[in-house]
C-alpha cells in the first residue's frame, strides 16, 4: 500500500507538472509599437514609428528631442528591445574638434544605453554606457546625408504593468536646437520581446510534450500494475 501511495502522489505531482509547464513553453509576448510621443523645442507630436513630419515633411524632431514609448507589459522580468533611429541632416558622432551628437535610451527612468554615431555628421562610434549587451549598427550615406542606427537584443528588465522607454538626442556642445534639416531624428521602429518569446520550432515542443506526457503516462501504468 505505502509503493502504491506513493507511486500515486509521483503520478499526480507529474501530472502537475506537466500542465504547468506547457505554458511556459509556449507563451511569448512581444511588443511592437505603434504610438510614440515625440517632444522637442517646437512642440509635442504623437505618431506611429517612421511616420513623423512635424517640420517641414522631413520626418523627424531636432534634437535636442525626447521620444517616449509607454508600454503596458503582462508581467515583470527580463526582456529583450531592438529599435531603429533614422538621422537626418548631419547628427555627429563622437568628434574631438566639435559637436559630439549623443543618443541615450532611458527604461523606467534608468539609463539603459548611450553613445555617439555618425548618421551624416563627422565624427566615429563611440559607446559610453551599454549594460544590456545590445549589438549597435550604424550606417551614413555621407555628409549631411543622413544615417541609420539598429540597437538588437538589449537586454532590459520590464516592470509589472506600465513601463516608459525615453528615446533621446542631445549635443554635448550645443544646448539649443539645432533644426531638423541639420540635426533631425525619429524613432523608425520599436519591438520589446520578454524573456520566453523566444519560443522553441513546433517539432522541439512536440518532442519535448510528447515526452513528458509519454512519462507520466508511463508511471500512471506502474500505478495499475501495482494497484
């Protein structure tokens, strides 16, 4: 009676566990967004990624400029964000003479990421503060030709509920504006994706299913046996 009892309770708690586990194997959240509110010296405009043009049609805000991205997440724990800037004009990268352009990304009001890139100024990449490991791509078509910059994987940790990322330009020698034909920007995606997005292929979920359901089964079997 005591081998059958207890062949029973490692039945159940299997079981248990079985259900418990299959929703984390499969649950994954990703967030895309699709409202940022843009803020520099001109006024504040609301638009989805890439589709700003409060100046001019040109697309961006002059920095100095804030983007700020409010999100609502499921659950609090680590995730993952990738995003695109879109320079316009000549945005400097790090440049000893004059003129260093800085790019700072906030989550929660924590500094989550800055640095310096060359999107159509002068100047080199330079990264001042990359805790989250996020791989940086730059890339210009030459002198106030404007430029791209991709930041994937970052690592960043999310808050239950509602959560802030700021998007932010600045010049480390000049305060004012600066125009957005010279020194524009715009967020041109966003995507945060939590820690369990990244799911396994459908034939490693069935494997891995079929095996634990294939073992509690098999134990459920041991139980008549003995019964």
């Amino acid at each position: 009676m005591f081998h059958i009892q207890n062949t029973y309770n490692l039945t159940a708690f299997l079981t248990s566990l079985c259900i418990a586990l299959l929703p984390s194997i499969v649950q994954a959240t990703t967030y895309i967004d699709n409202s940022i509110t843009y803020s520099d010296n001109s006024g504040n405009y609301t638009a989805a990624p890439g589709n700003l043009a409060p100046e001019g049609g040109l697309g961006g805000i002059q920095s100095p400029g804030t983007a700020t991205w409010d999100l609502s997440a499921i659950s609090a724990g680590p995730a993952t964000l990738s995003y695109e800037i879109v320079g316009y004009g000549s945005l400097d990268g790090w440049d000893t003479f004059c003129c260093t352009d800085i790019f700072t990304l906030y989550v929660n009001g924590n500094e989550a990421f800055s640095g310096s890139f060359n999107l159509g100024g002068r100047g080199s990449t330079y990264i001042f503060f990359n805790p989250g490991n996020g791989m940086a791509t730059s890339n210009t078509t030459g002198y106030y030709g404007g430029g791209t910059l991709d930041i994937t994987g970052e690592a960043v940790n999310l808050l239950a509920g509602n959560n802030t990322i700021t998007f932010t330009y600045s010049s480390s020698e000049w305060p004012g504006p600066q125009g957005v034909g010279d020194e524009g920007w715009v967020v041109n995606s966003a995507r945060v994706e939590t820690a369990d997005s990244a799911v396994p292929e459908p034939a490693s979920i069935s494997l891995l299913v079929s095996g634990i359901l294939g073992f509690c089964v098999s134990r459920r079997k041991v139980l008549s046996r003995n019964s």
